[in-house]
C-alpha cells in the first residue's frame, strides 16, 4: 500500500535568533515570525501531500519556559492536521523534556496526536483502509540532560507494516551538538526498525540510506549564523509502498535563510571594489534563496592592500552601513548582519621577524608567548584581568576562549598595525 | 656610511655650492650668522628624507639666488660612493648606487640602517633649538624620545604613543566605573532586557490561573443574570399592574354607555353616505337638462344664418387649377417680352458678320464653309514651309554678302605684309648670329680671367719680394708664452701624443691623426717659443727659404696663366674680326651691332609668317564665296514652287481670292464668329414660338370659365388674372359656408339626445332617495340624520373598550397568569404595588452590581488569556537579548585583541629598554663623567626615570639640572645612542648645529673632546659660528677639517649681470708666487665697471682664502676702492 509521511525535527517554535547583531525594527519582527510560520508551512505541506502522518523528533519547543504563543501556535497545527485525518507523533527532546516546563493545553490534544511518554518505548499503529500500514514507536526525554542510550530500549518486535522509530538523539558523538542521548550507529542499524527519524543535529543528514534509513531532517528554520544554521532548511516527505522507503524528500520550509560570504581580497585594489564583490555574491545568494529573505555574514580574508584600509577604525562598520544602504528597502529583504576583517597586511612578518628593531622584537615576544602555554596564560590574566568574566558568563555571554597562539597572533598585527601609524 | 660631500644646486642661499672629499672623522663648518649652516643642515636633512611639503609649517628654503631647487650629497659606503638627488619643484628623489646604476628608497633605507627621518632628527642631526626642546621635555617624554622613540626603527609611531593608543581603544571597549565603554553600556542594557525577560516569562507562566479566573467569571455572570432576570419579571409584573389600572376603568365606563343607546337595526353609517350621494345626483340631473335646452336654441339660430350659392359648385375645381396657373402664366409674359428682344439683336448681329464678310455671304454659304480644325492646321502647315523657304534664301544671302567682304579685306592685308617684307631686307642667318655671340662671351670672360691673373701675378710678386726680404733680415717673433705655459704646452702636448696612441690601438685612425698633429703643433710651440729675456738674443725663424722658393714657383705658374688667356683674347677677337688686342669700347660696339642684326632677322620671319597665313586664308574665302552662290539660286527656287501650291489649294477650297495663310487664317475666324450667332439665333426663335402657344392655350379656358360665372370672359394679360383671383375667392368661401352648416346641424342632433339621457337619470334618483328612507324606518331626512350620529357614538365607545382590552392583552398576555393579573386589577390595591415596586428595584440594583463585577473580571480575564496567548514579549526580548550578548561577545573579543596587542607592546618595550638602556646609560656616563671632569659620576635608571649621581653619590633629578648641564647629558645620552645604533647596523654622522653656545669654556672643552672621541668611531660635522669653536675642536683632534663659510654665501649673486669675462691669462697658479692683486687689478681694468667679489672670484678661478688679504692689500695700497657694506660690496679701480 502505498502512503507519505512527513519528518521534521528541532523546530525551536518562537525562540530567538542567537549569534547576530541588532537589526532593524521591520526586520526584527519577521525573525520573530519565522519558525511560527515555517512550522504553519509544515502543516501546509502535510496537508498538499495527503500525508499518512507527520513525526515531530524532539525540541518543539527551545527550552522549559516555553512561550504559550509557541504552545497555541503548535496546538493550532495540531488541529488542522486532525481535521484533515492526519496522525501527528511527538517526541521530546532535551530542549522541551517531558517532565519540565509547564503545559498550557490543560485540555489535552487533538484525536490523532500521540505524545510518546518517557518510561518506556511506545507503540502505536497506523491503519488505512483496515489494514495496518505502520508501526510508529518513539520515547521522549524525561530531563534535559538525558544520558541513558536510549536506543537500546527500542524493540520492533512483530510489528505490523513500515517500522518506524522516533528518538532525540547524538548518533556517534557529533561534535557539534551535546551528547544527549547517545548511541551508535550499530545500535540502530541492528534494531530490526525501517526508518529511524531522528532529531536534535540541526544540519541535515541522512546517515544510512536504506535498511534502515537512517535521518537527520535538520532543523525547519535556521536560527544563527553557525555553520550547521545555513543554507536551506525544512522537512522531509518520504514516499512508502508497503514497507519500500523511497529516498527521502527534502522540502525547504524556512523563512529567513543564513547565509555566509567568504570573500578572498588578496586580489581586491580598493575598498568600492571590495563592496561590489560583496554586493555580487549576495545578489547570487539571493536568486539561490528563491524569493526568502537572507540574513548575511561575510568574512573577509587574504594578505591584502585592503588590510591598511579595514584596520581604520570605523572603516568596517562603514562598509556595512553601506551594504545595508545599498539593498536597503528591497523585497523580500536582505539584511547584513556582519562584515569580518579577516585580512593580513601586506608585509612579510617573516621579513620583519629577522630584523633588529622593535617590531622584530615584538614579534619575537608574541612568537615566546606562543609556544609557551603557561607564559601566555600569565600573560593574558595580567592584561585581560579588567575583564568581568564572571558577571558576563552569568547574563549568557558567550565569552572567548584563553587566548590561544592564533589569538597571539591577531594582537601582533593590530599592535604592528598601531606601531606603524596604520589605524584600527 | 659617511658623508663625502654635497652638491646644492639651488636651496636658500646657497647656489652651486659643492663640498667634497669631508674626513671620515671631524669637519667643522665655520661661518658668521646666516652664513647659511643650518640651511645645510635642513638640506642635508631633505635629501635623506624628503623636504617638507606645502603644508608643513618647517621652513621651506626656496632657492634665492636662483637655481633648480635641491641637490644631492655623496655618501661612501664599504662598495663605493653613493648619490642621492632631490631636485625639481616638486622634489624628485633619485638615488644612484656606487656603479652608477639607479637604485630604490629601499636601497637608500638599507644605506641608512632603516633610519627614518625622527631618528635622524634626534639622535643624529640636531640644532641648538632641538637640543634645547628636548631638555625642555618631562622626563618621561625624554624617555621616550631617548629610549623608545629611538629604538623604533622601521615602525612609525613610538611604543608609548602607541600604548596610549591601544589603551584608548581598549577603554572605550571596557573599562572599570566607565559608562561609556561600550561593554560597560551593553553589559547595563543586557541586565535590562534580562529583567524583562523574567517578567515576561512569569506573565506567560500565569496562564492557566487566567484562564481558571476566565472560567469562575464566567460562571458568577450567569448566575447573577440568572437572579437579576427573576427579579426584573416580578419587579415588571407590579409596574403593569400600576400601568394598567387606567385602560381598566376606562373600558367599564365605557360598555355600560352602550348599554344606554338605541338605534333603528336598518340605519348604518352608509345610509347617510348614500342618502346625501343620491341628493346630490338629482340635484346634478336637474342643471344639466336646463343648460342643454340653452344650446338648442343656439344652434338653430346660427344654422339660419349660413346662406350658400349653388352656382358654384360645378366650377370650383377648374377655378383653383386656372388660379395655381395664373403666376407662371404671368412669368411666362414676361419672358416672351424678353425673347423678342434677343431674337432682334441676334438678327443684327448676323447681319453685321455677314457685311463684314462681303456681299457674297449669306446664312447659306456660311453654313457650308468649312472652318474644322484639320483644315486650319493644314493651312499653318503650308504657311510654316512657305516662311522656311523664305528664311533660307535671306540667310545665304547675307552669308555670301559677309564672305565677299572677308575677301576683300585679305586681299588688302596680303598686299600690305608684301610691302612690309620688302622693306626689312635680308638679315644674316640664326647661326651665323650665335657663333658670333659665343665668340663675343668667350671674348669677355677671357678679359676678366686677364684682369685677375694680371692682380696674382702682382701680389706673388710682392710676396715674393717680402719673403725675399724676410730671408735676408731673419725677423725675430713677437713674445706671448711664459715658461710656465711653455711647459703646459708641453705637458698637454704629451697628453694629445698619449691620446693619439690610444686612439690608434682603438683603431680610431682619424681622431689618432688629430690628437697626434695638435700634439706636435703644442710640444712644437713649447719648444720652439721662449720668453724674450734681455739675456737671450735674436731668434731666427726656420723654414723662410722654403716659403721664397714657394713663392717664386707660384709667380710662374700664374704668369703662365696669364699668358694663356691673352692668347685665348686674340683668338675669340679674330673670329670676331677684331684686333689680337681688342679695347673694351670695340667689344661692346661690335656686341651693339650683332644685337641690331639679331632684332632685324626676328622681324623678317615674323613678317613672312604673317603674309603666309594671310595668303592661305584668301585662298579658303574665295572658295567659300563660290559656294554660297549656288546655294542661294536653289532656295530662291524652293520658295517660288511652294507659294504656287498654295495658290492652288487656295482655289479648290473656294476662296474668294489668294490669301496668305494667315489672311485665310483671319476668314477662317470671321466665319466661325458668323456661324455661332446664326446658331443662337436660332435657338431664340424656337423659344419664342413654344411660349406664345402656351399663354394662348391658358387664355382660352380662363375665358370659358369666366363666361359660365357670369363675369366678363374678353379678358387677358393682368385683367384675366384678376379676374381670375377675385372668382376663386368666391369659390373659397362659399365651400367654408357648406362645411359650417354641416356642424351646426351634428350639434343640434347630438344635444337632443342628451336631453333625453338627463331627464332618464333625474327620475332614477328621486326614487333611490325615497327607498333609502323607508329601509331606516325615517320619516324624513333629519330624522334620518339624528339615526346616524347616535350610531357613531356607539362606534366610538366600542373602539375604546377595544383599545383598552388590547392594551391589557398586550402587558398581561393570556393564560393563567393574565387571569391572575385581571384578578388583582379588580382589586385596585395600587399602593401595594407601589411599595413592591420599591423593594424589587433596590434588590435589583444591588445584583445588577454584583454581575456587572463579574462581567468586569470575565472580561479581564478573556483579555488577560489572550495577551498571554499572543504576546511574542519573551520571544522579542530573548532576540535582542541575543543580539546584546552578540554585541557583548564581539567586543569582548575586539578588547581582548586590543589588549593582548598592548601588552605585548609593554612586554616588547618592557624588554627592549632592558635590553639596549644599560649600554647607552653606561657609554652616556662615561662621557658626561668625562664632559664634567668627574663632577658627575655616573647615571642611574630607577623606574624608568632618569637621575645623576654626583661625586658625593648624590642622585639628581635631570629636571633640576642646569640648563648647560642637561644640555651636555642629552648630547651624551645621543653619543651614546648613536654609537648602540652603529653596533645594530644604523650607522650614521653625526651633526650638530651650533651646540656648545651654552657651555662655558672648560666644559665646551671637555664636550670638545668627547666629540673628538665620538669621531673616531663616527663621521661628525660640527656646524658653528665661534671662530674659537674650531680651535678646541682642533686642540681636541688635529686631523679635522674646517670650511669657512661666508656671511650670505653661495656663489652667484641674484640676478647677476652678464659680462664677458676679460681674456687673462689661463690656468692661474695655485702656488703662492702667483699675485692674485695684480689678476684683480687686470679683471677690473678690463670689465671698466664696479664688479662684486662673486663676479670676480669666479671668473678668476680664485681660491676663497686668498680673496680677503688680496682686497684688503689693493685697498689699504689705495688701488681699489670698496663701495658699499660687506653684503652686496661692489669694488672698482681707484680713479677708474
């Protein structure tokens, strides 16, 4: 028999954008709107496909004190889903665990939506026509920090049809995501399941293409300008007959869409030439996101003439006063969040290094504090000591790592850059 | 490196002043004030870095004397001397390596050790007034300069500015207690947007309390409404009680009224209506039958009156044709009137044509000439070809009549050339005439070459004389080369002798030549020319014989000349057929006679050219006379037969006579003119005839119906159409008579019939009126009336029992509880009901209260549940809480950056002081212990701040030394700097500028001698103005070298005049036996004027030193006398 379902993850509902400046007013607001109306386009989708189900793996929500728009928001999806005979299947993640937070539907949900508990792994099937076409079985987290290996309390048993599994999960220690929840590979592949959906890793992958797929949908709006938050995001639809998955769907659903310009400038004579690069790569950024806002960062790099004209202070923040001016006012918008001065002066610090004068001592000094952990640590706490570490860390700053040799490095052109008369 | 010298092209004062070959150790520049030393010292200065540009406020030294701006200096390093120019406005820098090949600034900065131009300027070239600044400085400043801001090297900005720098741009990123700061600031509006987060996560956490509050509202509200309702039915129960006790009462009254009244069962309010409607017809029927009866009467009477005549009628329709006809009739008379006119003045004008014509026309044969256009144009046709014939017999004509004349005129001018050729004669031949005009030119030049050979031969024979003299008295040279210039020659000989050889091995052959024959001619010269002394004697000149013998040959070789062309004079004259000697005057008469004969035979073959063309002509006229002839004959023909055609075509289309074509042409028109009024004649006639019938025609039925209507019927013209008109008239009216009578008679008959309709209608009335009063039992019509009016006023009682019934039925409704409300209605107890009136709404009003404070907290909550529900505060407030914590991380990030960077630069600093300061304390102690002569003993650096300790280890501040004092421990500090730059590969000379002014002479010794120290180590030039600072810088060190400078120096004064040097002689001597008083003397002499001592210097070559005794000798000698002051002084001979 053949059906659709539809599998998203980690849709964060109503929760902030993380790692960007302040934008403007206008702007602010369709941020805000964002993962609501991504979520309304999933229920879209679900319902234009005709889907059997929708499976929510983990992290509705972004955190305990989830906001009661959120909360409505998503109970209203819920619903229409339930109109249009859709089943929904929910898990929690370590963002909105089970067992904290607080609810705001007292009145319980729709007909078709199930909620998997956290004691044990449930079991639900999916009939069409009398006939049971899947088994959907998912277990939420209890807590944020669940560290049991949750996978290994999944048994498919004799289950009818498609065997599905939902969890929130780290499959094999991915770096960039804490370990909640983790399990192997192996312990996957051996459970006897036909579609593991997985959730919590925001960049979309699909670690074993059959028997079992094995996916990652990613998350349904990027939420920050980190790696793993760009480009395109959304669900996936995946077409089955009888228990024959046919290579999942993606389908982007996101709103606003991060996007990232690395810009070489060894090359580049002049600043208005570094802005047009600029402007070129963003308007090929713009016909890629097919008519989605772009919220850009662009990093400029390379041993350039253009280094003497960044360091001046005010030079990048004026370049990006412009860049916003220039697309000012267009439709969908383009916001630039940051422009990085990645760049290197011009002169060879090799050739410097063998001179007798300050500068040759200077780098010499950065080049002793590199290679020595615990000089450069002194070092640092002598000249970072003003720094309130503390209270920041408390207001949610994400503060710098130690200094490190590259750190060491940075501070050597700029104090250069100073010696040298060059502004920064 | 060192200096070896510079070359100032132009640059304040100073105009092609060169210096070179400077000592590697001490050079003392000695001038008096504005002698120009610390121009040098900017221009040293300039070229090494560059010279201030328009915006600088430093002085900028433009070139007063004129000159490119700038120059360049000469620097020796171990490869060789290097050049490094800035010339040109604006400057353009070029460097010059030791191999002359260009090099770069990068070259040049490598020359200097990466020196930049601060480090320059303070360690190693410095005035009194920067020496004196610095000592002016917080010692901490002094620090930097001497410490830090020296050591900088290739960097542009000392470490401690740059410290302040970074420091700054760390503070504005965070610093303790500053508001400002930017993460300070953030840091406040972080804990802000925090604070509102709690608070909008508590609102969003009281969400199910408002809805449970939403909920208990909702139930009070209807529990109240349930209450207030009961109540308000009662309380509205009691009010209808109150309100319906009137209509009650009323209705009571009211039913027993018509209980009272009685009325007849038959009367009803329609019987008065239809009573007083039937009153009303009778009354109508009545009028109408009276005024019917009136119009009867009028009709017959109107009818009497319309009388008619029956004569008429058979007649009336002709009578209206004959009248519509009547006005064309009239037109139509008119118009005949007219065409009889026309018709008589065509007749003349026919007849008038036809006179013209002749007495053989008549309307007959006009109409039978044919006048067509095909016959017109044949006749044009014949009358062209009879003009062309005629045409071609009077053109040749008048052509022969022209040819004759030509002939006749040809004939005359034939005669006259054959005359005139007689009379010019036989002239000798073309040829004969050129030889003889080239043996006349040969003639003349032989005569000049005689006359010049004749002048050679005479001076060769005075030269021969001369030498011949010569030879015998052996002359003795005039004097002119010194014994010195004798050995120059020499020497210079030799040279050209070296060049000659080298040229040769080049295999350069002619530049050999010339170098080898002014060599021999200078070593000849030298030889061979001596000083006349008295003691030597004559001496004889060699070589006198060779020039006699020349001479003599020569005078042959030109007498033989001279012969040969006497010779050639002979010849030319005979062929000329004069004398072997001929006078000029005989050339030129026979030159005269051969021009005659050479203009007469240009005549003669003018004239014979002339007369054959005239003949040749005559022959071509007579021939074309004869020509013409014939021709004329067979036109005159040609004309003749044609006008004979004509005459003949001309009868067979009958002609009256011959005419010409255009005679018959002119007929031709005559007739067409005649043949067009005949045809309009014609037309006219008809006309006429067509209208005539028709008026008679009309006539005669106006007359037979005048006669039938008894009228006049002899009539015509205007009486018959009078007549006419007044007989329609009649006609007119009697119809409108018959057509009168018809109506009247249509209204008699219908007003009969309506009498009787109106009499019909009065009986039925009367008789409905009589059945109407027997149905109400009335006797008559007011009793009829009175029936009536008591029936309305039952009518009315009826309706008020009605209305008040509906109004009891309407507040009480049926049923049961209505029934229950009649019943207490009966009662009449209304001031029970009042008072339970009073308590239902005091009991109302209080639970009115009460829901309206439900409602209030239902609507509270409602609105608190959906704010709750909807509001995006904590999502909002988390985004910039995020977009802060961004803001903070970035720069934490940029501060940290910045800080590292600083303390780096502190460490740097921290290290390099550490490192390079103890040498230059200890060199810069050593020389100030010795500066001092031991009064100071040493220096010491205690936290970075500098002090003196004195004999009695005492430690002074430097800032409480003397102004002599710190003076003479900066320049040791810059000894010692200068000499730790050199062991780092920044070796520089040093220079000072008028330095030891404030020191008294026991210390400007003892500084003497530390310079002297320095320079062995170090290139130094010392620039000053004190004659005495020479001497100890001597004392301290034998080996310098000292360059005076004048007061205004340079070399060219401004806008010098141009005068031409006199000639003296050359290459003065160096030595000391030359007398330099004596060249003045003689340059004076010869420029004749005042001239300044640059003029003469220069042109002299003359050394400065030897200037100033050499004048001050002339004019204390009383020779030269000075005018003016020093500056711009102005020096001329004595009385000259």
């Amino acid at each position: 028999m053949r059906f659709c379902f539809v599998h998203a993850a980690d849709l964060h509902l109503d929760t902030p954008f993380s790692g960007i400046g302040k934008v403007d007013p206008d702007i602010a607001g369709a941020l805000q709107e964002a993962s609501l109306q991504a979520f309304d386009a999933l229920v879209e989708l679900a319902i234009a496909r005709t889907a059997k189900f929708v499976l929510f793996s983990g992290d509705i929500y972004d955190g305990p004190e989830r906001g009661v728009r959120a909360q409505l928001r998503f109970l209203s999806g819920l619903r229409r889903l339930d109109e249009a005979s859709i089943r929904s299947f929910i898990v929690h993640g370590n963002h909105d665990p089970l067992l904290t937070g607080w609810s705001a539907m007292r009145g319980g949900w729709p007909r078709l939506v199930t909620q998997f508990g956290h004691h044990e792994v449930g079991q639900v099937p999916v009939e069409q026509d009398g006939e049971t076409v899947a088994t959907v079985c998912g277990i939420s987290f209890a807590q944020r920090n669940e560290t049991a290996n949750l996978a290994l309390r999944f048994d498919s048993g004799s289950a009818d049809g498609l065997r599905v599994a939902m969890l929130h999960c780290n499959v094999g220690g991915i770096r960039e995501h804490d370990p909640y929840a983790p399990c192997s590979l192996e312990d996957l592949i051996g459970s006897g399941f036909d579609y593991w959906a997985l959730g919590h890793i925001h960049r979309r992958r699909i670690l074993r293409e059959g028997d079992p797929w094995i996916v990652y949908p990613g998350n349904l709006q990027g939420r920050s300008p980190r790696t793993e938050e760009l480009g395109p995001k959304g669900a996936l639809v995946v077409e089955v007959n009888d228990r024959d998955i046919n290579p999942p769907e993606f389908v982007p659903l996101d709103r606003v869409r991060f996007a990232r310009i690395d810009l070489d400038a060894t090359e580049l004579p002049d600043l208005p030439v570094l802005q047009e690069g600029l402007l070129g790569e963003a308007r090929a950024l713009q016909v890629a996101s097919e008519g989605r806002p772009l919220l850009l960062r662009a990093s400029v790099t390379g041993r350039s003439p253009l280094h003497r004209d960044l360091v001046r202070e005010g030079a990048v923040d004026g370049l990006l006063q412009v860049l916003r001016d220039e697309v000012s006012g267009t439709e969908p918008f383009l916001w630039w969040d940051e422009v990085e001065d990645r760049t290197l002066p011009e002169r060879d610090l090799d050739k410097v290094r063998k001179g007798k004068d300050f500068a040759a001592e200077l780098l010499s000094v950065a080049d002793e504090l590199k290679g020595a952990d615990a000089s450069r640590q002194a070092f640092a706490e002598k000249y970072l000591a003003e720094l309130p570490a503390g209270e920041l860390k408390a207001l949610g700053v994400e503060l710098p790592p130690s200094p490190g040799p590259a750190d060491l490095d940075e501070a050597a052109v700029l104090a250069l850059d100073v010696l040298g008369g060059e502004e920064r | 490196m060192r200096f070896d010298g510079w070359y100032i092209e132009g640059f304040g004062l100073f105009r092609g002043y060169e210096v070179r070959d400077l000592p590697d150790g001490l050079t003392v520049l000695l001038g008096p004030n504005e002698a120009g030393k610390s121009t040098l010292l900017a221009f040293i200065r300039g070229v090494l870095f560059g010279f201030p540009d328009g915006r600088s406020a430093a002085p900028k030294y433009p070139p007063l004397r004129g000159g490119q701006p700038g120059g360049r200096l000469f620097l020796d390093s171990e490869e060789g001397t290097w050049t490094v120019e800035r010339v040109g406005q604006p400057y353009v820098r070029s460097v010059y390596l030791p191999d002359g090949s260009a090099g770069t600034q990068d070259d040049l900065d490598a020359l200097l050790g990466h020196a930049d131009r601060d480090v320059f300027g303070n360690i190693f070239a410095f005035s009194l007034e920067e020496l004196e600044s610095l000592a002016a400085l917080e010692a901490d400043s002094v620090k930097e300069r001497i410490f830090a801001g020296g050591v900088v090297g290739r960097t542009g900005r000392p470490p401690r500015e740059a410290l302040k720098t970074l420091a700054q741009r760390a503070g504005t990123l965070l610093k303790p207690r500053a508001a400002a700061a930017e993460i300070n600031r953030l840091n406040r509006e972080l804990k802000g947007i925090k604070t509102q987060i709690r608070e909008a996560r508590t609102a969003a956490q009281s969400y199910p309390k408002a809805v449970e509050e939403r909920e208990k509202a909702a139930k009070d509200v209807k529990r109240l409404g349930d209450a207030l309702a009961a109540k308000t039915i009662e309380l509205e129960r009691y009010r209808a009680l109150l309100d319906l006790a009137e209509p009650w009462s009323r209705r009571a009254t009211a039913q027993e009224e018509i209980q009272r009244i009685r009325v007849p069962e038959g009367v009803t309010e329609e019987a008065q209506d239809r009573l007083n409607g039937v009153l009303l017809e009778i009354k109508g029927a009545r009028t109408r039958r009276d005024t019917l009866r009136e119009e009867l009467r009028g009709h017959e009477e109107r009818l009497a009156k319309a009388v008619v005549d029956d004569a008429l009628l058979p007649v009336a329709d002709e009578v209206k044709t004959l009248f519509r006809a009547t006005s064309a009739y009239e037109s139509d008379l008119e118009r005949i009137g007219s065409a009889r006119r026309q018709r008589e003045s065509e007749d003349d004008k026919l007849l008038s044509e036809l006179e013209r014509l002749g007495p053989a026309w008549d309307r007959a044969r006009v109409e039978g000439f044919d006048v067509s256009i095909p016959t017109a144009e044949e006749v044009r046709s014949r009358g062209r070809s009879m003009r062309e014939a005629g045409n071609e017999v009077n053109r040749l004509g008048a052509e022969l009549e022209r040819v004759s004349r030509d002939v006749k005129e040809t004939s005359g001018e034939v005669s006259r050339l054959e005359g005139d050729l007689q009379a010019v004669g036989s002239p000798p031949a073309h040829e004969e005439l050129g030889r003889g005009e080239g043996a006349l030119a040969s003639l003349r030049a032989s005569l000049q070459d005689e006359v010049a050979a004749t002048g050679s031969v005479e001076r060769a024979e005075e030269a021969l004389g001369n030498a011949r003299t010569m030879l015998a008295a052996s002359v003795p040279l005039p004097p002119g080369v010194t014994g010195r210039q004798r050995i120059s020659f020499a020497l210079f000989g030799g040279l050209f002798f070296l060049g000659a050889a080298v040229m040769a091995f080049a295999s350069q052959p002619v530049p050999a030549v010339v170098f080898g024959v002014v060599g021999a001619l200078l070593i000849g010269v030298a030889l061979g020319n001596r000083r006349v002394t008295p003691a030597s004697g004559p001496a004889k000149v060699p070589g006198i014989g060779e020039r006699v013998a020349q001479t003599e040959r020569q005078l042959k070789d030109r007498q033989a000349r001279l012969q040969e062309i006497r010779d050639a004079i002979a010849s030319e004259a005979a062929r000329l057929e004069l004398g072997p000697s001929p006078s000029a005057s005989e050339v030129e008469e026979r030159a005269l006679l051969m021009a005659r004969q050479r203009e007469a035979r240009r005549q003669h073959e003018s004239v014979s050219k002339s007369l054959e063309s005239q003949q040749t002509k005559l022959v071509g006229l007579e021939r074309d006379k004869a020509s013409l002839g014939g021709d004329l004959e067979r036109a005159r023909s040609e004309a003749e037969a044609r006008e004979q055609e004509w005459v003949t075509w001309c009868a067979a289309r009958g002609v009256p006579e011959p005419l010409s074509p255009e005679g018959l042409n002119d007929l031709f028109t005559s007739v067409g003119r005649c043949k067009e009024s005949l045809a309009r004649l014609k037309e006219t006639e008809g006309e006429l005839e067509e209208l005539e019938r028709g008026a008679a025609d009309l006539e005669e039925r106006v007359s037979a119906v005048l006669s039938s209507g008894h009228a006049s019927s002899d009539l015509a013209g205007a009486e018959m159409v009078a007549a006419i008109q007044v007989l329609h008239e009649r006609v007119r009216e009697d119809e409108e008579t018959r057509n009168n009578r018809k109506g009247i008679q249509t209204a008699i008959d219908g007003t009969n019939k309506e009498m009787a309709l109106a009499q019909e209608e009065l009986g039925a009335a009367e008789e409905r009126r009589d059945a109407i009063l027997k149905d109400c039992e009335a006797a008559d019509e007011a009793e009829l009336k009175s029936f009536v009016e008591r029936l309305a006023h039952t009518k009315q009682l009826q309706e008020t029992v009605g209305a008040s019934t509906e109004t009891l039925e309407t507040r009480l409704g049926k049923g049961k509880s209505a029934d229950q409300m009649l019943e207490e209605l009966e009662t009449g107890d209304r001031a029970r009901w009042q008072a339970e009136i009073k308590r239902l709404e005091d009991e109302i009003g209080e639970l009115g209260l009460k829901r309206d404070d439900a409602l209030r907290r239902d609507q509270d909550s409602t609105q608190e549940v959906t704010k709750i529900g909807q509001s995006s505060d904590v999502a909002r407030l988390e985004t910039e809480a995020e977009a802060c914590q961004h803001q903070i991380s970035q720069r934490v990030a940029r501060w940290q950056v910045t800080s590292l960077a600083r303390g780096l630069v502190c460490e740097t600093l921290d290290r390099f002081e550490k490192k390079h300061q103890p040498k230059v304390v200890a060199r810069a102690s050593a020389l100030f212990k010795d500066v001092t002569d031991g009064h100071y003993e040493t220096l010491a650096v205690r936290d970075g701040e500098l002090d003196v300790v004195d004999s009695h280890s005492t430690r002074i501040d430097v800032r409480n030394l003397s102004t002599g004092a710190a003076q003479q421990l900066y320049l040791c500090l810059r000894f010692g700097l200068a000499e730790e730059f050199a062991a780092r590969g920044t070796s520089l000379p040093l220079i000072m500028d008028e330095v030891l002014v404030n020191f008294d002479p026991e210390r400007a010794a003892g500084v003497a001698r530390a310079i002297a120290e320095v320079s062995e180590k170090q290139q130094v030039l010392v620039f000053s103005c004190h004659p005495e600072t020479a001497d100890m810088m001597r004392e301290a060190r034998g080996d310098l070298r000292v360059i005076e400078l004048e007061r205004f120096a340079g070399s060219a004064p401004i806008e010098a005049p141009v005068v031409p040097a006199p000639e003296l002689n050359p290459e003065p001597s160096p030595s000391a036996e030359f007398d330099w008083g004596r060249a003045i003397v003689d340059f004076l002499s010869a420029a004749g004027r005042l001239c300044g001592k640059s003029e003469i210097v220069a042109a002299l070559g003359m050394p400065q030193k030897e200037w100033t005794g050499s004048i001050r000798a002339l004019i204390k000698a009383g020779i030269v006398m000075q005018y003016g002051e020093r500056r711009g002084a102005q020096y001329g001979l004595l009385g000259g």
